[in-house]
C-alpha cells in the first residue's frame, strides 16, 4: 500500500470535501476495494473519517479535523508544499491559500 496515496487521498478529501470510492479509484488508478483498504489505514492511523451511503453521499472527513503539522517530518512538509505549488498552477485560489498556510 503506498504510504503516498494514503496522503494524497486525505489531502484529496481536505480539499474537495467529499468523493465516492470509484470516484478515488479512478483517480488514483487503483480498484475500489483497494480505496475501501486505503480508507481503513487511514481511519486506523487517527484520522476521522466516515461514509454516507445514498444520494449525496460519499466518503468524508469530520470537518473539524486539521493536520497537525508536527505529524509531518520537514520533508513531508516540503514535498506537500512543492505538490501544492504544482496543482497551484491548474487549479484556483483555495490552492494558494493552503500553500500560503503550509509555507
């Protein structure tokens, strides 16, 4: 399992807000139940996170959570930014803003 896509799949729900499990998969070129694998390493390092099933629904994470930036080693933190610097160029404004928080 990469440690890798675990990031990138909370960083990805942090941002977006929520996603379904095929929508995660297809991002990340892996299979659902892969995602649904990924989401349990993820809830069982801490991080609050939870389904809805239905319209509307999806994979979340509690709102109030916010990554502690002292879970993350100098290097983590400069290879975030420099992700975020890279989507900074295709995405909008909420990506200059965390870069701006990050930085």
């Amino acid at each position: 399992m990469g440690q890798g896509r675990l990031f990138k799949i909370v960083y990805h729900l942090l941002d977006k807000g929520r996603a379904t499990a095929p929508e995660l998969a297809e991002k990340f070129e892996v299979s659902v139940r892969t995602i649904y694998r990924d989401l349990d390493a993820i809830s069982a390092a801490g991080i609050p996170i939870y389904t809805v099933q239905g319209k509307g629904g999806g994979i979340f994470i509690l709102p109030e959570f916010v990554l502690e930036k002292s879970l993350l080693t100098p290097q983590e933190k400069e290879q975030i930014l420099m992700a975020l610097q890279g989507l900074a160029a295709a995405e909008d404004s909420r990506t200059d803003e965390l870069i701006t928080k990050l930085g």
